[in-house]
C-alpha cells in the first residue's frame, strides 16, 4: 500500500469533527470509496425513481382499504398495535409521504436484494460528511461533494427544526454537523437540531417544517410528540416523515408478493417496474396463524402449515425472521434472526413467539440472499494497512423533492465474511459510493 493511501487515510481520520459523527461509534477507516461500475450507478438512479412508485403506491393502497374499495383487512393489519391517536393522526394526512427513502441493499453474486426500506434513516449527515471528504480528494463520488446536503436541503427549503429523541441520540452529532453545514451554505435559512423534550422558552415556536428523528413506538418517552402530532394533524407545521406508522411497516414485502394483490401493483408501478422489483425485493410471507384448508400450502415454501416450517432442516431455513414494525426491536439488527444459524429448538420457539404476536405486532419470514464477498483495504489506528474480506450493506439516500427521487449519495457498509447481518459496527468499514473509471 503506498504512502499516498496512508497520507488519505489521516486527511481523512484529521477531517472527523470535533463532536465526532456516530456518539460512541467507531468504524474502520478506509482510504478509498467502495467503487461500482456507471451501469450500477445507473440502476442506483432508477431503483428511487420506483421505491417512489412503490412507496406511493402503499400509500394508496392503505386508504383505499380504509374506504373498502380494497379489502378492509389490509388497513386493519397495518394498524394493529398503534395507538387509535396516532392511527386517527395518520389519516387526516392523506397525501403525505416520507421525505426520505433509503432501502438497505445487500449486494449479491448476482446483483442485490432489498433487505427492507428505512423511512427515518441514520447516516444522512455521515454519508454528507463523507462524500464531502472523499470528494476532496478526487474520489468521483455518487452524489458528488454536496449531493447530501443539497438532498436534506430540497426537502427541508427553508429550513427546519431537526427533532432527535434519546432513543436515536447516537445519531444527534451527524445531525448537528448537517445543520450546521447548510446553515453555513445557505443562510438566513435556519436549520436547529432540538432534542424531544417540550422547548421551555415561553416565546419558543416551532418552525414551519419539522424533521422527525425519532420513532414512532417511542412517542410515550417524547415529551413533545402529543402536541407535535396534533399540530401536524393540522397542517403546521409540517412534519416529515408523516405521523404514519403504517408506511413504516416491512410487511409491505409481504403484501407486494400477495397474488390477489398482483394487478394492483402492476398498475401503480407499471408493468416494467413491477417486474423490476420482483426481482430485487425476497419473497417474504407474513406469520398469520390462521390455519390453511387441507388442501392449500404455503406459497414457495410448499408445506401446509407453519408447523412444518419450524421442523424444517438447518439447510432449509435459509429465512429471515423480522418483527414487522412499531416495537423497538423493528430498527437496526434487533429482533431479527437468521433461521440457518439457530438450533431447531431455539428456531421453533422464535417462530411460534412470532405466530403468537399476530393479533398485536405481526412478524414476517423472508429468503435470505447471501452477500457477495469483497475486498476492501484499510488502515487501523496504529497506521498499519490491511484488508477486509467482506460483505456489503449499500445504502442509497434518495430525497423526494417536487415529485422526484433524487440520489443525494451511498453509504457502503462492508462486515466482516462470517456476519450474516449487515450494518455498522467497530469492525466494518464504512465509505461512500464511488464510481471505476
């Protein structure tokens, strides 16, 4: 490794804000982007322009059933476990859709899979700071040097309040840095990062757009959610994304893979993009309980009752198992679980746990797709170069501005080979997205 990709690496490493980005994370440092080919890159720009579609289109697809020109179980379903406030909240917002898209790709031998969607995404302002960085250093980079920032700002014009809850505060110091840098760039716009508790100032008020960093199912421990919510209900100010707990659920796979549903995602995609995240997003099932007739099975695992499915082999469970949403073990790696790597006891008792929350916090099942290896190098701390052998989390940040998805960057995640769960953590390495000559 030569001595220009040592000196990187510490232009890099001098380049970390003083408050730092992650609150008490670490990654390893690398002194490159994690390259792909223009024709990705390509399909990078399309895959937002169909999440958009695809987004859209659940939305539509949840108050037509509210109405009954779709079946009335499909709301029911999306709502269960909420409370009536927010669920009430979330349908005088009609219109309203997450400001922000960014799936989790995980990067295959053939391709990738979309593991799930994140409509309140961590990384915004790390992936600004990197491309930012790696610019800098004449990395042509996806998005380019201000892709981020001029993404938070097309859906933030103006500016906003930036409200982080406890339970997000790793994130609030990449948030603070993003602040800061649109402040810097494009005053007497006025972005501030608050935290959820109730402003005291008497004279305070909310700016007319509000950023919403923090979930849903922790509404209870925000002081300030009650009134945020009911304000928003009313349109000001405006808050992004919605109070809706519904779009926030990974059981939309499952509903994208349901037959009966099939002609109505062909017409609100298209035919070509229907096809097109056919391919991409797993086959995933929802853990009803409801037993089948004896003559029906379930469809692509071919067995006719979910009692078979915890019985099946270690080489049969190649599945994800994944709480579909409002809990706290719905983000990051909590409360998801790879069926190969469990006992059979242990895999029969998380599978029938999951059936038996049906009722109030469905799970869903989804084929797992393997990730491709890679080698990425690095330095550690001591300066001393190496190499890691592996897997890679793509995460694409497209901003919804005047109808339109744009790629404002992608942060590139590689783990370590032997970690079938993919996301940030001290021993993977963490870059933007750049393009091979």
């Amino acid at each position: 490794m030569s001595i220009g990709i040592i000196e990187n690496t510490q232009i890099i490493r001098n380049a970390v804000p003083d408050e730092g980005l992650f609150e008490g994370k670490e990654w390893l440092v690398s002194p490159e982007p994690f390259p792909v080919s223009p024709a990705f890159a390509e399909e990078l720009e399309k895959l937002g322009h169909r999440l958009h579609l695809f987004v859209r289109a659940c939305n539509l697809l949840y108050f037509q059933s509210v109405k009954g020109k779709q079946p009335p179980w499909i709301a029911e379903l999306l709502d269960r476990g909420k409370p009536p406030e927010l669920v009430e909240t979330s349908r005088r917002l009609r219109e309203a859709l997450p400001a922000v898209i960014r799936p989790d790709l995980v990067l295959t031998e053939d391709g990738y899979a979309i593991a799930e969607l994140d409509s309140v995404p961590g990384g915004i302002g790390l992936t600004a700071w990197l491309n930012a960085t790696y610019s800098s250093l004449g990395f042509d980079i996806i998005g380019g040097a201000q892709g981020m920032l001029d993404g938070f700002r097309s859906i933030t014009p103006g500016g906003a309040d930036i409200v982080v809850s406890e339970e997000s505060a790793t994130y609030r110091p990449e948030m603070r840095w993003l602040a800061a840098q649109l402040n810097a760039r494009f005053a007497p716009e006025h972005w501030r990062v608050l935290d959820a508790a109730c402003p005291s100032e008497p004279s305070f008020a909310w700016q007319p757009l509000v950023y919403r960093f923090f979930e849903l199912f922790d509404l209870p421990n925000i002081p300030c959610s009650a009134a945020l919510r009911e304000a928003a209900g009313n349109g000001v100010p405006q808050v992004t994304p919605p109070f809706k707990p519904f779009l926030e659920e990974k059981l939309w796979f499952a509903l994208f893979w349901l037959r009966p549903l099939r002609e109505f995602w062909r017409r609100e995609l298209s035919e070509r993009h229907f096809l097109a995240l056919q391919k991409v997003i797993p086959y995933t099932w929802l853990l009803d309980p409801t037993p089948l007739p004896p003559h029906a099975v379930l469809p692509g695992l071919e067995v006719h009752d979910w009692d078979e499915v915890a019985a099946f082999s270690q080489k049969e469970r190649e599945l994800i198992l994944k709480i579909s949403g409002f809990s706290e073990l719905a983000w990051g790696s909590r409360g998801v679980h790879v069926g190969a790597d469990l006992p059979q006891p242990q895999w029969r008792a998380i599978l029938e746990t999951a059936l038996a929350c049906y009722p109030t916090r469905p799970h869903i099942l989804q084929r797992f797709r393997k990730g491709r290896l890679f080698t990425q190098p690095y330095v550690d701390a001591q300066g001393q170069p190496h190499e890691l052998h592996g897997r890679v989390r793509l995460c694409p940040y497209y901003f919804l501005a005047e109808g339109k998805a744009r790629l404002g960057g992608a942060l590139a995640t590689i783990c370590p080979a032997d970690k079938k769960l993919l996301h940030g953590m001290s021993d993977a390495v963490l870059v933007p997205t750049g393009l091979t000559a």
